[in-house]
C-alpha cells in the first residue's frame, strides 16, 4: 500500500450537530447518503419519504447511493417532495450498475439556488481488462452560484466484500478524474465505502495519496447497533483550503425523534456531510 501523504488540520466534529435548512452566501454543504433499497416500497411510505424529503433540504448537494428502481420513479418522487418544502432542487442519475441482477443508480440532488452541474457528468470507465468495481464511480463537476467554489465530486458505493480492493482502486479513479479536468484541483471522494469493522481496517495507511479523510474513524454512521464509520468523505490537499472545518454525521433519528425501528425504515445508515467556504478557492 502506498505511504501516504500526510496533511493537519485542526477540525470540527460532532455527532449530532444539525446544518442549517438554508445555506449561507460563505458557504455550501455536501453530503452523501446511501438511503439503502432506494425504490418504489420506500418512495411509497409518507413517513419515510417526509424524512428523507426534510435531510436533503439541509444540504445544498447530496451524492445518493443505492437507488434500485428500474422505472426511475423513486428518485424522481423525492426530487419533487423536496421541492414541495419551499427550495427548488435538481437531480442527476447515472446508470444502472451491477455484477448481477440487482442493479443500483447513483445520483447527485443539489440545490438550483446555490449549485450548478458544469459539463456532463461521467461514470468511471475502468481499463480494459480489469475489473475492479462492482459499481464504477459516478462523476460530476459542479460550481457554487454564490462565490468560486468548484468542485469534482466522486461518489461510490463499494461492495462490503472487497471494499478494501475497491477503496485502493480509488487512486486511479482520482488519477483518472484529474485527466479529465485538468484545470481542477478540489476532488471530492464521498460515498458508502464500508470503510469499517470486517470489511476494511482503517488503521492501514491512506490508500489515496494526497487526501485527507474528512469523517473519523471514531464516528458512527450505521442506524443499527454495530459502531462502523462505512461513510466516508475525502478530499484532495487542495480542498483543504475551502473546508471550514466541519465534517459531521447527521443523526435524522434524533433531529426527528425517531426510535430505533422508525429509523431504520428511512436507511440503515446516516447521512454524512461536510461544510466548504464559497470565497476561499484559489485553484
């Protein structure tokens, strides 16, 4: 494994901590969320769906994982109760992907006020010959409408079985994205990578040279009762700079009072997110 890079920074952390229902002019939040058997059974529960709905209001772009909805109906549902509570947001759904034939979507849902896409978005397309994801990364550029922030988001939901493989094929992905916009340098790997418990031993040295791991290995970010921080959200070095700080696990069982089992038809896991300053980009 590659001997990383090591970068300090004096960060904010805690565990539930709410974000704002609104962004400020200084700054955005982007999240990524795997709301688990994303479909029609869940989009149909009013419930659930005012959970969710009222989460990605809080966030002004959120990577989605795990969405299993042939038909497409599901996510676009949640696009339009979000909407319903008062900001206008948009979505963007790479395609189905999978081994076998359960298939999965990645989406990117973001706030039309204070984010916009730039350029089309991608999914990785891996070597010939190798086979490395079962889900390949899905990729987008977006850009803050409200300062000069931009961005390159990664997001990425890795098998639990070889997610140690697949989190260290990671550094071609980001080799790859940084080809395909060279003029970029804030790299934003967000996603369900089962970066815990059996599946990855997080004391292993940075598989990613040149990033930092923005949640840490002390945070929960499953419902259930087992403490594993699967969620992760890293960054390149150069997006040191526009992170304020604050890297959070958002606990929607206790923003909305939900017991254990209420929780857990919303996702067995939580979402998590991390703030960035809109004026500081100098890349």
């Amino acid at each position: 494994m590659k001997k990383p890079i090591i970068i300090c920074l004096a960060a904010v952390f805690c565990i539930v901590c709410t974000p704002p229902a609104h962004t400020t002019d200084s700054t955005v939040t982007i999240a990524s969320f795997n709301i688990q058997v994303f479909g029609k059974t869940k989009a149909g529960k009013p419930a659930v769906m005012e959970v969710l709905a009222d989460m990605i209001t809080r966030f002004d772009v959120v990577a989605i994982q795990e969405i299993r909805n042939k038909s497409g109906t599901a996510i676009v549902k949640l696009e339009s109760e979000v909407d319903a509570l008062g900001s206008d947001y948009a979505v963007i759904t790479g395609p189905r992907l999978g081994r076998t034939t359960s298939k999965e979507q990645y989406a990117f849902m973001y706030r039309t006020s204070t984010i916009e896409p730039v350029g089309d978005t991608y999914t990785y397309k891996e070597p010939g010959g190798t086979d490395p994801f079962h889900r390949e990364p899905f990729i987008g550029k977006f850009r803050s409408r409200l300062g000069r922030f931009d961005f390159v988001l990664i997001t990425v939901h890795t098998d639990p079985d070889e997610a140690t493989a697949e989190i260290c094929s990671l550094d071609t992905v980001l080799d790859d994205a940084r080809i395909q916009y060279p003029d970029e340098g804030d790299f934003i790997i967000l996603g369900d990578l089962n970066a815990d418990c059996r599946y990855y031993n997080e004391s292993e040295p940075n598989p990613i040279p040149g990033t930092l791991w923005l949640i840490p290995d002390t945070a929960d970010t499953t419902v259930k009762s087992t403490v594993c921080t699967y969620d992760r959200i890293i960054i390149t070095s150069e997006a040191d700079e526009d992170h304020t700080g604050t890297s959070e696990v958002y606990r929607f069982d206790t923003v909305h009072d939900l017991t254990n089992t209420q929780a857990a038809k919303v996702s067995d896991h939580y979402p998590v997110y991390a703030e960035f300053f809109t004026y500081a980009d100098t890349d």
